[in-house]
C-alpha cells in the first residue's frame, strides 16, 4: 500500500499529476478541491459556504478541511493507497494528519508565482459539467465551449488576479514551516513543475523508485497542468 501526500501551489498541475499516479497504481487521488467544488455546483449548505469564501479570495477553514479530509479516508475505498493533494495546508493539519496515517512520500510541485498567475488566469471550468480547460495546453475545440457537453465555458470565481494575490501569498506563509515539518519526519522530493505533464511525471516516478507510467490506453490525454 502506497500512501502519498502532493503539494503545490494552485496551477502547479497537483490534480494532473495525482491522476497520472493513480491511474496504472491502484491509489485512490483524493482531491480536497474537487469535493469542495462538487458540493459548490450541486448547491449543498457546505457548498454555500465554500462558494462565499472562495469569492473573497480566502482561503476555507482548518476545521472544515480537516472534517473533509476524516470523513473521505473513512470511506476505506483504497485498499492499495492514496495520493492527497489540498491537504494538509499547515503545520497543524500536517500533525493531525501523521497522526493517522504513515506517509510514504510527500511530491512537492514547486512553481514560480509568474507561472502560476500565467496558468490559473487562463483557467476555465464547463458551467455544465464541470471539466476544467485551460487555454495554454488545453483548449476547447470550439472557443467558449465545452467538447464533452457543450456547456459554457466560464472563469472560476475567485481565479482573478486580486483573489490570487491573497491566495499566494498566504501559500508561501504556510507553505515553509509545513514542509520543514515534512523534511524532519517524512521523505519529500521537489520537482521543478514547469515542465511538460508527463516529464514532471517522470521525474516523480524516478525519485520515488515508482515503476515507469503505463501508456494510457484511453487514448484521453491528461488534464491541463492547472490544478
């Protein structure tokens, strides 16, 4: 059983490399955004919540990802392990966390704010069904719309440049002390994100001594580095 936590700033491609880990490993890629953003589209109580906060460019509470986070790996649905990635955020949820579960590698996506304002400003999101595009690496066949539904294409609320000041810089407050934290106890790796999808996801696989990805015979190419 293999247990990994990915971090990264927003934009530095966790979702996507998550997915291509979990893909020919058996993990189960347990993304806190996306629950959050499910529950946002399908208008629940938590989604209300989450949706006020995004729009002020904040960041949601400790107490609410932590409640998140317990109640998803509760489910036991991964029998040969899991890649996490939103979580944890800080020092203390990073305790909370290790208290639990043995960690078996932390992938740390480093990207510089440039890059990441360049990528996220140029995020879009179905209003439909919710697949996400980004128009650097990933555009829609047809301009505003989307290619599985047809749907609007539409910015995300809180990807504009004043919500993504306020969200990188909270980041880099959190983001040292956390990873100190994970260097004393756990095995981390940092990857330069600025590559190509799968050479990040080359380089991961080789430094955690993971076997090489397996040729995706989907035939669907992976997700816009944007997560």
């Amino acid at each position: 059983m293999r247990k990994y936590v990915i971090m990264g700033v927003q934009g530095s491609g966790k979702g996507t490399q998550s997915q291509l880990l979990a893909r020919d490993l058996d993990l189960v890629h347990i993304s806190v955004g996306d629950i959050f953003r499910w529950n946002v589209q399908n208008h629940t109580k938590m989604g209300a919540q989450v949706r006020r906060v995004m729009a002020a460019g904040e960041l949601v509470s400790d107490d609410l990802v932590e409640s998140v986070v317990r109640d998803r790996l509760t489910a036991h649905d991964w029998n040969y392990g899991f890649i996490i990635d939103g979580f944890p955020r800080n020092a203390r949820q990073a305790e909370f966390f290790l208290e639990s579960y043995d960690i078996d590698g932390v992938v740390y996506l480093d990207l510089p704010d440039s890059e990441v304002r360049r990528r996220v400003l140029n995020r879009r999101l179905c209003a439909n069904c919710g697949m996400d595009y980004n128009l650097l690496a990933n555009s829609p066949r047809e301009p505003g719309k989307c290619d599985v539904c047809g749907g609007e294409l539409v910015t995300r609320e809180d990807d504009t440049e004043e919500a993504l000041a306020v969200r990188l810089r909270e980041y880099h407050e959190k983001t040292g002390p956390l990873l100190d934290l994970f260097r004393r106890k756990e095995y981390v790796i940092t990857v330069d994100a600025r590559s190509a999808p799968d050479m990040v996801q080359q380089d991961i696989r080789e430094r955690l001594g993971l076997p090489p990805a397996k040729p995706d015979t989907t035939h669907q190419p992976p997700g816009p580095a944007g997560a």
